[in-house]
C-alpha cells in the first residue's frame, strides 16, 4: 500500500516547488517554527512548509475518482464530528478547491463534480419543492449521494447561491484544461440546470430589473434587520451574471444552444449594477430596505473580486475602489476577530487587490492563532491541551488549504487572457521561486524573483492560446504552439 500510494503522491505533490530561502531553518520541528512566529512572525521556513502541507493535505484527503475533502479532510477521530464532517456549499467546499487547478492538481477536482452530480437527482427536487422552478438548488450543506434540503433554518432555505458557485470550478477546469468533452458533456450541462433553476426564480422590479427573492449573503443579517432572509444579495447576482456569461461563452465557443442565447443575454442585461453606499463601499444587498453590518466574517459581497474575476485594475478602476472600502470596513472588528478560513478566505481577496503585506498578516495571524502543533487549522484560537486552558476549538481543514491558495495567488494571477506575475508578493518573501504553477489558458508557469523584483520566468503552452504576459507596468501579448517553451529575463524579454 505503501508503495502504490507514494507513487501517486508524489507524481503529483512534486508538479509544483516552492523555495523562499529558507534554508537551514527547514530542519526545525513545527514547535520551534511555531514559538519563533509569537517572537518575529511566519518564516520563509514555516511558509514554506504550511504551502508543502497544503498540498499534502488534500492530495491524501481526495479521491479523484470518489469523494473530495469534507469540512475535516478525512481527520477526525470523532463519533459526532463539528458540523457533521459534512460539504459545506456556501464556502468551505468551494475554499478546499481553491488551490487545485492553480496547484497542477486538476484531477483532484473531478471528486467535487463526482459528489455533485451524484445528488442531482434530489437538488432538483428541491428547486421544485422549495420554489417551484427548474433546474437544481443546492443545500447548505450535504453527505455524500443525498442533497436534499433538510434544514428550515433562514440561512438555509434562502441560501441559492450554492449551484452557481460550484458552477465557477465547472467552467475553470475548462480554462485550465481546455478539455473540450468535459465542456460539452459536463459543464455545459451543469451550467444549464443552474441557468433553468435561475430562469423560473427571478422577478422583475418596476423598472424592469431583476430582483432576488429571497436572497442570502452568506450568514450575516443586514443592519435592522432580524433574520437572513433579504432581498438582493449582491453575491446572488454577482453568481448569476458569472453563470450566464461563462454558460453562453462556453455554447458559442462550442456552436450549441443557439435558441438559448437571447434569453441568457436578456437576463444579464437586466441584471442591476452593483451599489456603493455612502462609506464609497460595495453595497452587500442591493436593496434600499437592507444596510450594510461591516461586523462580519464573511465576504460574500466581495465575490466580482475574489473568487469571482469579474473586478479588477483593468477593467473598472472605481468599482475596484468600492471592493477595497467594503473590505477595510470589514476591519472596524479587527483581523484578530477573524475565523481561521476567513482570515485564509481574507488573504486571497488581498492577492487579488495586490496588497502583499496584508495577505502576510493574514497568513501570520492564522498561524499565530489558528494553528496547532501538527500544523493543523482551527476555526477558533487554538490553546494546547498542555495547558489545561478551555477545550480545543473545533478542527476544519479548509484553512489549511486556503493557506495554499493564497500564496499562489500572491505570486501569480490570471484569466484567460491574462498572466499578471507577482501582484501580491510580501516583503517577507522577497526573494525565491516557485515552479510548476498553472494558470488559465493552459499555461505552466515558472517564477524566480530576487529583492523583491522578478527575475527569470518560464512558460510552456499546453493549448496554443494567446496571452498577455504583465509584470508591474510592462506587458507583453504572445501566442505560443501547443507544447512550446519559452524563457524571459527580468524585462520581460525573451532569453530563448
């Protein structure tokens, strides 16, 4: 056994190298490293293995053939685990993932469509029983081969969004891959039931709008309110307008689905735009009734940014700005109050608006607080049981794999035009490589960076897609042959 599962292992663990520097200090036990981060803060060495054991975690707590990573991996040691060990679809799940396909491990995703598609049967019948529509609608949560809505709590029945989230791993493994039956035998079939639970769900406003009700930001109540039910949560939409436009993209690429195009393009056009408040934040309902409440883990609304791609610096340069100021208002309670997924899920959204520092503080604060002797995330501040202080908080390893996500975000972004290089890299980490990563379009890429400035870059062409290379203010647009390789210098010019 040992030998069959260390072949697998580390065939895929070694498609992707870290190195910060760290030299000697690799040696240390995670105690050492541990104390060392209450003193002076994360280390290179202590990065370096918390990205390593990322990896680790859900190579050995997924089947590509059967079950992804539940809410506790595939640890627990319990009869009654916290939150039943189940799939959480309102984030956690989604956070699990996040580091696969960047990670060049994108097998391991084909677990997560394996779960989903194996409950199709009850998420359809939950759309129909709940409200009458098409289509399918996820629970909160789920086990393995059963995906009814059970719970009648708020968060519950009014959570939508699930479907359309998991809808956005759908359509990304074909960007990475470029696996063109899995487009039109899985993806583009997913993508329409999410689209039909859609059709039949929305209203109309006066002005001829779309409205959502009822709507749910992910577990926060809007200022006056007493309860999650809400109108117009601006993740509903947010899911809604990447459902549509990567569904229709992905049928016009493929030439199907033509009597369905003018439907799909009607909806996004009535689709309203996203709100600013009067702090110049994103609004987290769309709806005059629900005001803001900052005092919140979650940051659903932030979705166009993070994990969403529809925001950034190129694209619309004021919306990116009300995206900034809602998360800094997410601050007036401090990252310290944060969860340990947040404060992961909060490193990812500062990759995304290039703000390296504060990804580092994140990450430190996760495993200054968040994290146990074996390197294990917690949702709660961890106190060892050497101590005798309190229990221990409950276990979820979503952190831990978000953690990973993060830092590949930090050295690279993309879309499928676009390799951004080094957006977020903290000063902490000024100097190192990394090799191995993946970024949509099919590109492999790999990073050395010296003082903080890139130094040598790689990138082999797995689809023979054009793509602009940026780094800082230079950019450089190419086109590659399937299987070419090719090597720039530090100005973005080709050595070879």
């Amino acid at each position: 056994l040992l030998q069959e599962h260390t072949k697998i292992h580390k065939e895929l663990f070694q498609r992707v190298r870290l190195d910060l520097g760290a030299g000697k200090d690799r040696l240390l036990s995670n105690e050492q490293l541990l104390a060392d981060v209450k003193k002076k803060g994360m280390s290179p060495a202590l990065a370096e293995r918390m990205f390593n054991y990322g990896r680790y975690l859900l190579i050995a707590s997924t089947n590509p053939n059967g079950l992804p990573a539940n809410l506790q991996g595939v640890w627990n040691g319990m009869y009654s685990p916290p939150w039943q060990g189940s799939f959480f679809l309102n984030e956690n799940l989604q956070m699990n993932y996040w580091q696969a396909l960047q990670g060049n491990m994108p097998e391991l995703l084909l677990s997560v469509f394996n779960l989903i598609e194996g409950a199709m049967p009850d998420f359809r019948t939950n759309a129909k029983r709940y409200f009458g529509t098409r289509g399918i609608l996820f629970p909160i949560r789920m086990i393995p081969s059963y995906g009814l809505k059970t719970k009648a709590l708020t968060q519950d029945v009014n959570w939508t969004g699930g479907a359309g989230w998991i809808a956005q791993f759908y359509y990304d493994y074909w960007l990475y891959t470029g696996d063109d039956v899995f487009l039109r035998k899985r993806a583009v079939p997913f993508l329409k039931e999410v689209a039909l639970f859609y059709e039949d769900f929305v209203q109309e406003d006066a002005q001829g709008k779309l409205m959502m009700m009822p709507s749910d930001s992910p577990e926060n109540i809007a200022g006056g309110q007493k309860g999650q039910a809400s109108i117009n949560a601006t993740i509903d939409f947010a899911i809604l307008k990447e459902v549509l436009s990567n569904l229709l993209e992905a049928c016009q690429y493929l030439n199907i689905e033509q009597d369905h195009h003018t439907k799909w393009k009607e909806m996004l056009s009535k689709i309203p735009p996203y709100q600013i408040n009067e702090d110049g934040a994103i609004k987290e309902w769309m709806h005059p009734d629900f005001k803001d409440n900052y005092h919140h883990r979650h940051q659903s609304h932030i979705y166009p940014l993070f994990p969403g791609l529809e925001i950034s610096r190129a694209n619309d340069a004021q919306l990116l700005k009300a995206f900034k100021i809602a998360v800094d208002k997410r601050l007036v309670v401090g990252l310290r109050s944060q969860t340990g997924w947040s404060l992961a899920h909060m490193a990812n959204i500062y990759a995304r608006l290039q703000n390296g520092e504060r990804l580092w503080e994140c990450l430190n604060l996760l495993i200054q607080h968040k994290t146990g002797e074996n390197l294990f995330t917690y949702h709660d501040d961890y106190i060892s049981a050497e101590t005798g202080e309190g229990k221990w908080p409950p276990f979820q390893v979503d952190a831990n794999l978000g953690f990973s996500a993060a830092m590949i975000e930090s050295f690279l972004f993309s879309n499928n035009q676009q390799i951004k290089l080094l957006p977020a890299l903290p000063k902490a980490w000024s100097t190192g490589q990394i090799s191995g990563i993946r970024s949509r379009g099919g590109y492999e890429v790999d990073i050395s960076w010296e003082d903080g400035l890139l130094k040598e870059l790689t990138i082999i062409s797995s689809l023979g897609k054009p793509v602009q290379l940026i780094y800082g203010n230079k950019s450089v647009s190419l086109t590659l042959n399937k299987g070419e390789k090719i090597k720039f210098d530090s100005k973005l010019e080709v050595i070879r």
